[in-house]
C-alpha cells in the first residue's frame, strides 16, 4: 500500500487484545479499541477489537492481537489465538 493509506483491522469478539503495529513509524494507531455487545448473554465474549491504522513511509510491519479465551473459561485451541498480518508500505 502507499503511504496515506488508511487500514481498518476489526477482530470479532471481546476477548481479542487490542490490534498493535510493529512499527507505529510506519503503521500508526489513530483509533479504536474493544467494545462489548450489550445484548450479549455473559460470557459468549460478543463484541469486537478495531483499530485503524494510517500507513507513514516505507516498511514492513506486522499487526498482531492475541486472545488466551475462546468463550468463558474455554482457552483458545491451537491456531486460535493470535492474529498476525504483515504490511508492506512502499
């Protein structure tokens, strides 16, 4: 992507740590954050984890989120509980 470029990560559930850049010289944060459903019956974790990012110059950088529950008092199976993307901004 180019610099100027506007990148939006949304992870559904409330159980996601806020998504984070790398390398906020190149990828940096300008908004978001976890928000729970209200309708949400107790522990289904409804809600989601987002964040948008602004591309800066050149590089490449991972967003990452990790999440140790899939449901209440259920850990995450293998593979389910971390999100890593790679950027590239040229």
């Amino acid at each position: 992507m180019a610099p100027g470029t506007l990148v939006v990560v949304r992870l559904h559930g409330a159980y996601w740590s806020t998504p984070a850049s790398s390398n906020p010289r190149v990828l940096t944060p300008i908004g978001g954050g976890t928000s729970a459903s209200a309708t949400c019956p107790p522990g289904r974790g409804c809600g989601t984890s987002s964040v948008r990012f602004t591309a800066l110059r050149p590089g490449a950088v991972h967003i990452t989120a990790r999440r140790d529950s899939c449901g209440e008092a259920m850990r995450c199976p293998p593979g389910q509980g971390r999100y890593d993307v790679t950027v590239t901004v040229t």
